[in-house]
C-alpha cells in the first residue's frame, strides 16, 4: 500500500467514527511515513541488499 | 538544600529528617496550589517515616546518603499503596498492589517519598499541560510549561518540594523537564534501571532515571536505583576539563535552537573549550531520519498498550493525547521494522561519533520552556511544532540507548533557564557523570 492510499483509507475510517480532530494528525504521519520509506537503508527485493554497515541483521 | 549538603548533617545528627520533610511538605503546602506538581502526597506517610529514619539514625543503622532525604516519584511508577494514575483519568481508581524495583531499591536506601508527581498523560507529550490533573506550570514562569513528562519532577525539584525525584524518559522525558525548570536531569543506558512496576509508552525507549539539584546528587539516586550488583558508591572522581574530548554534533542537533538558547549554548561550549576541554565536529549520517523512527516506534509501541481502554473508555483521555493514541493505531508493520532498522543503524551511529571522544555536547532543549497552550513557536524565521522542537535534541539517544545527562547552562535574558547535554558511551555512564560533574563546576552563570 502506498502512503496515499494508506492515507485516504485512514482519513475515511476517522470521518466514519466521527474523529475529524484525527485528520491533520494522519497528515502529518503521512509526511513522517514518507520520510521514513524514502530513508536509504530500506532494501528493494530487486537489488543488493544494504546490511554492510548493520550487521546485526544479518 | 542538595542531598550532598543534607545527608552528613543528617547523619551527623545536626538536622533531622523529620525536620527536612516537614520544610517539603510546607513547600508542596505553599506552592503546590499554584503549580499543579503533585497529583498524591503522602504526608502522614512522609512524616513516620522521616520520624523512623531520626530513629534509626540515633540508634546507630545509617543507611548512606539517601537516609532521612525526601524524594518525589514521577506518577507513572508504582508506590505501593498509592495510586498511580500516570496522569490519568483512565487510571484515577488505580491502587498499587506492590512497590516497582526502583521504588523499593529508594525505600531500601532509606528514603523518605512525599508524593507522586504530575506528568504529562500517559507520559506522551512534552510539556505536562495535558494530565487528567491539570495542567503542570514552569516555577520560573507560570504561563509557562515546566516540559515532560515528567513536568512534576522537576517543579520538585527547582522549588525543594523534595530533594530529589524519579522519573521516566522515552524521548526526553527527564531531560526536557530539567532543562525547563533549570535541574539536573540524568537518563541512564536503556536497560540500566529496571522498568518493571513503570506505566509503559514504549517499552524499547523508556528509561527510569533521576532528576536532582545537582549532578553529584543525580549519581547519589542513580546509584541506589541500580541493581545492588551493579552500583557503584563512590561517586566519580570529577576530572579536569583539560584532556576531556567532546564532540559536538553541530548538524541536526545545533541547527533548529532558539536565538537565546543559541546564545547560551555557544557561550557555555566556549568556556570548556577556554578551560581546556578538546571539542571537535561529529556526524550523525541519519541524524535528519532520527524523528520518524521515533515516531514510528513510540506510536506503534504505545498503541499496542491503549488498545483496549481507547475502545472502552476513550473519553477518560484528554483529548490531545486521545487524537495522538487514535493515530498511533494506524501505522503499518512494515513501517515498523523499517523503523526498528533505522534504530539499529542510528545505534551505531552514535557509537561512530564517540569513537575517540569523551562524550557528546550539544544543547537538551532547542527553546526555553514555551507558554502553555502554544501549538507552535518561532525558531530561525519560521514556526515548528513545540511537541517537534522540544523532542529534536533528547530524542537520538532514547532510539539509541546511550545514557545522556542534561545539566543548568545558565539562562536567557527572560530568566529562562537553559540546559546543556552530555551523552557517554554505553556501558560508561560513571565516565559520563565524571565529565558532567567537570563540566557543572565550570559553567555555572553563563547566559
């Protein structure tokens, strides 16, 4: 799921349970979950693996 | 008074503990009303057991240094027979049943507890204005925040409601308060204080550790909470500055701070450096990814905890707490483990930047205690989010779990005080109050 779908279905679960004071705080999650996915030792299942320098996850 | 210049008077017979409570209590009695610091006090409780203490003390049993001294613990640890609301409504009918570790550890040293401290609720947020209780407001300003968590602990201690204080710290909790009210605020290594009998927030980021008036005074509690195996009773020898190397972590950490607090850091950090102390530039790599793993860590961890009782009850929360558990809900696993990753690589980060050096410097609190109610406030020409500026420099070292002390660096020209932080190494923290007590004895006054 991306973080736009992700989003979109979160905000529509929190209109339907009556929390609109919910959506700005989803938004701003949204930004960090981005931010998050976008940091460079995230591994893509059609590259090399990045572990180098955290080994213990190896 | 500190625990340092009470407890050979104590032991001395000179003063007596009961006498010592009595001046907290008169202090709570006086200043409580107005700052909102103590959600229990346990008064009666106080006064036998400082009388106890006199008595044992007489009769030739000292116990060490915490004999007879009056201590406040944070809301969020189990006292038994008091409840512990953390701040709560959720938990206002809540009783312990037992002491926490750290509790009893306390009580065995011989401490004397007066009460239990008003926090931010749940301990989830920075400022201690949203607790079931009330508001918690700053001694030097009362508009103001005393920071949080643990707001309470450190109203207590900068106003000698008690001597000392126990708090918990899972992005700053202990750090921010005691920069805000102008304290001592030290977060030992993850793991070093048992978190057992401690309403969690995240149960990998919460430490227990100690705010006093001193530094010597915050090794004095640290060291009773430990483990009897692991304490280490003489406090450190204090070193020269000179031969001490830090390193400042100027990216990320220095470069979102308030103008004054800017001002006072850079003064402080040029007095080491004329007293001799080596300060070079160190790199956090991932220092700009710090926030969204925390966040993504805290949320989740939390969220795993409040399940039940936001569905049950959820108008028992204040309501800026209730909105932060209700979205904690929605994060992802795998959002999760990347965070959990993040945290590893973060981890060794930190341990990258302390190869070679002493330890780490740079400020604890990017701004002076904000006003209460403020969303926002102004920092190099723009607004952030208080909750964001007041997390940006404790928070690394809760993902990383390196012990960190944050000590008075002297105040802005409003008479806000402003705290300085060390961060040792892992496995180190004695070193680290070493240094911190070489850095207290020469920094005192800048502003």
């Amino acid at each position: 799921m991306t973080v736009a779908e992700w989003l979109a279905l979160a905000k529509a679960d929190a209109e339907k349970r009556g929390l609109p004071d919910l959506i700005p705080a989803l938004e701003g999650l949204a930004k960090a979950t981005e931010q998050l996915r976008a940091a460079d030792w995230n591994d893509r299942a059609d590259h090399d693996l990045k572990d180098a320098r955290d080994d213990d996850h190896r | 008074m500190t625990i340092a210049e009470l407890a050979p008077k104590i032991a001395a017979r000179k003063i007596t503990s009961e006498k010592v409570t009595e001046n907290c209590l008169a202090t709570i009695a006086e200043l409580n009303p107005k700052l909102n610091a103590f959600i229990t006090v346990t008064a009666d409780a106080a006064l036998a057991r400082a009388r106890e203490a006199d008595k044992e003390i007489a009769g030739g049993r000292y116990l060490g240094p915490l004999h007879g001294i009056p201590l406040s613990i944070k809301d969020l640890i189990d006292c038994k027979g008091t409840p512990t609301t953390a701040g709560s409504l959720v938990r206002k009918d809540h009783m312990a049943s037992s002491d926490a570790p750290v509790t009893r550890r306390l009580r065995e040293a011989g401490a004397v507890l007066v009460g239990k401290t008003n926090l931010h609720e749940f301990a989830f947020g920075t400022t201690s204005e949203d607790s079931g209780f009330g508001p918690a407001r700053n001694p030097h300003d009362p508009t103001r925040s005393p920071g949080g968590s643990s707001g309470g602990s450190g109203i207590a201690v900068a106003t000698g409601m008690s001597v000392g204080a126990v708090g918990t710290d899972t992005g700053g909790s202990i750090r921010i308060p005691a920069a805000a009210c102008g304290v001592v605020g030290l977060k030992p290594e993850w793991g070093q204080i048992s978190a057992t009998g401690v309403v969690p927030l995240s149960r990998q980021l919460d430490h227990v550790g100690p705010l006093a008036a001193s530094v010597a005074d915050a090794w004095v509690l640290l060291n009773a909470m430990l483990p009897a195996a692991g304490r280490v009773n003489a406090l450190p020898e204090t070193s020269s500055l000179k031969g001490l190397r830090f390193g400042m972590p100027t990216a990320y950490l220095f470069d979102r701070l308030d103008a004054d607090v800017e001002r006072t850091m850079l003064a402080t950090i040029e007095v080491l450096r004329s007293k001799g102390a080596a300060i070079r530039e160190v790199a956090l790599p991932h220092a700009n990814e710090i926030a969204t793993v925390y966040l993504h860590l805290v949320l989740a961890d939390a969220a795993e905890y409040h399940a039940r009782t936001l569905e049950s009850r959820p108008q028992d929360y204040t309501p800026n707490v209730r909105v932060r558990l209700e979205m904690a809900r929605y994060v992802l696993a795998e959002d999760y483990i990347r965070a959990l990753r993040g945290k590893s690589i973060i981890a060794k980060e930190v341990d990258r930047a302390l190869h070679g050096i002493d330890v780490l410097v740079c400020p604890a609190l990017s701004i002076p205690a904000p006003p209460i109610g403020a969303a926002t406030m102004p920092v190099k020409g723009g607004n952030e989010a208080v909750r964001t500026l007041m997390l940006r420099c404790t928070q690394p070292f809760n993902v990383s779990g390196h012990p960190a002390i944050s000590l008075p660096c002297g105040t802005t020209p409003a008479k806000l005080p402003v705290g300085l932080q060390l961060v040792g190494h892992k496995g180190r923290t004695p070193a680290l109050v070493q240094a911190a007590l070489a850095v207290e004895k020469v920094i005192s006054g800048v502003s």
